[in-house]
C-alpha cells in the first residue's frame, strides 16, 4: 500500500484516531438521497489519502441518523428498543457504504459490527480490530455499541478507549466548524474556542456530542477535535495538526 512518492515526513499528530462522523455526513444536502455516493467517495478518498499520506491507522464510527434514529420511531409509537435496534442496522447499511468506496480507493477496510451478521459483517472483537489496524486497514465499526438506548457518539467513545486511539476526530456535517459559545446559524454573536476543557463542555452545555460521551472521553483522557468534515482537506489538516476546528480536552 505505502506509496514513497506520496508519504509525508511531517508526523502525524495521532498515530491511531477514531473519525466519529453522522449518518446524515452521507446524505445528500442537494436531493432526497439518503446516501450520497458522491459524498461517500469523496470522504473516503480522503480518509484513505490521509491514512496513506501519514501511515496514521484510523478506524471510523458511523451513525445512522440518516436512515432511522431511535428517537423517531419512539416519538411514533414504536418501543424504544426495538426502534434503537433499528438505528444499529441502519449504521451498518453506511459502514458498508463506506467500506466499499474506501475498497474503491485501494483501501483495505474491514466492517465489525457489534451485533452479529456473519454473512456482512466480522464480529466486532477488540484485538482483531487492533490486528486489522496494524495491517494498515481501515476499520468501521458498526451497530454502534450493540445495546439500545445510546446514539453512536458514546461507542466512538467507548471503542477509542478499548483499541488505545490517543483522539477522536468528530466530523460535524452542518456547516458548524467546531465549538462556539452559542449555536453560530443562531446567533452571530457566538464565538468559536480554539480550545475547550471537558469541564466547560459540561457546565455550559454545549452539546457538541452526548454527555454520557463526553463524561466516558473525560474519565479517560480522550481528546475530542471538533471539526467540520465537509470542508474538503479537514481530515489531513487535522492529523497535519494545523489548528481548525476546536480541541475538547
Ligand atoms: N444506536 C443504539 N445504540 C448504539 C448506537 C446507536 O441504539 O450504541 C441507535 C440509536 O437509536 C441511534 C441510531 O442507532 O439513534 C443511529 O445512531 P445515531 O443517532 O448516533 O446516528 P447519527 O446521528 O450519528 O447519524
């Protein structure tokens, strides 16, 4: 895979990141498509430029809040267990989806999912997904965490902690490129902090992701780059560690 021409000398500023981007990243702002192969392709084209460019091993997080989120068939009278269930198999439609345009891209990527599907997806176990990172594979985790009741911020949490990733880049899709003091498409008084502790996310309340998220990235020194996945370059910028965005830690 290493292509000398295209290696970079500059380091990484991560060696093993977690990118945690939405379901909706994959969407289409310009059609009704839930999944955007364009969008897809670009993405992964970047994602497997960077991890080419900075040998950096990077597995990636996926929601589904483009295809069906818990909290919309509760709010539709559909138990809220079987309506999360139902969220964990629509991030597994996108980790495939990224799968294969990353594979477009000659990159070598493996699908674990946290619910069992043997014929579309590897199980997820904690030490083959580190074996598939050192063989220089993206890894997608799927069906977030396995367990009803959590969004995919806190899995990105979680399996950043069990495979030893020093970040978690979280990709934002709404043209907000980090953390501000208010919601910036509200009020144009809200500035962006280049920097931000736990503490403050928590006691302002910023909801740049789930509390349970942000309290597990707190306990266990995780640093949170908030950054907007959709402005083309970010990826590499970010693992360049040119300062966009803003770093929760
Ligand atoms: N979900 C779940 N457990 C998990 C991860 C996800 O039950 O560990 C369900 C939950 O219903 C959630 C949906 O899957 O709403 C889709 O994930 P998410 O809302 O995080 O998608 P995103 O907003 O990131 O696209």
């Amino acid at each position: 895979m290493t292509n000398p021409a295209n290696f970079n000398e500059s380091p990484a500023r991560w060696k093993r990141v977690i990118i945690k981007m939405s379901g909706e990243a994959l969407a289409s702002s310009s059609s009704e498509e839930t999944i955007d192969a364009e969008v897809v392709d670009r993405l992964a084209g970047e994602i497997a430029s960077a991890r080419e460019m900075f040998q950096v091993e990077i597995a990636l997080v996926v929601g589904g809040g483009n295809i069906w989120r818990g909290t919309t068939g509760e709010h539709a009278g559909i138990e809220r267990s079987t309506s999360d269930t139902m969220g964990m198999l629509a991030t597994v439609i996108n980790a495939l989806a990224l799968q294969e345009a990353l594979e477009r891209h000659n990159q070598p990527t493996r699908v674990l999912s946290a619910l069992s599907m043997a014929e579309v997806a590897e199980p997820y176990i904690r030490r083959r997904a580190i074996r598939h990172l050192e063989k220089g594979r993206v890894v997608v985790f799927a069906a977030g965490m396995g367990n009803p009741y959590f969004t995919t911020d806190t899995p990105a949490a979680l399996r950043a902690a069990e495979i030893g990733a020093e970040a978690i880049l979280k990709g934002t899709h709404s043209g907000v490129d980090g953390v501000y003091t208010a919601d910036p498409r509200v009020d144009p008084t809200a500035k962006k902090f280049e920097e931000i502790a736990f503490m403050d996310v928590i006691s302002k309340d910023l909801r740049v992701m789930d509390l349970t998220a942000i309290t597990f990235c707190k306990d266990n020194n995780l640093p949170i780059l908030v950054f907007d996945l959709m402005n083309s370059g970010n990826i590499e910028r970010a693992l360049r560690g040119e300062a966009i965005g803003t770093l929760i830690r």
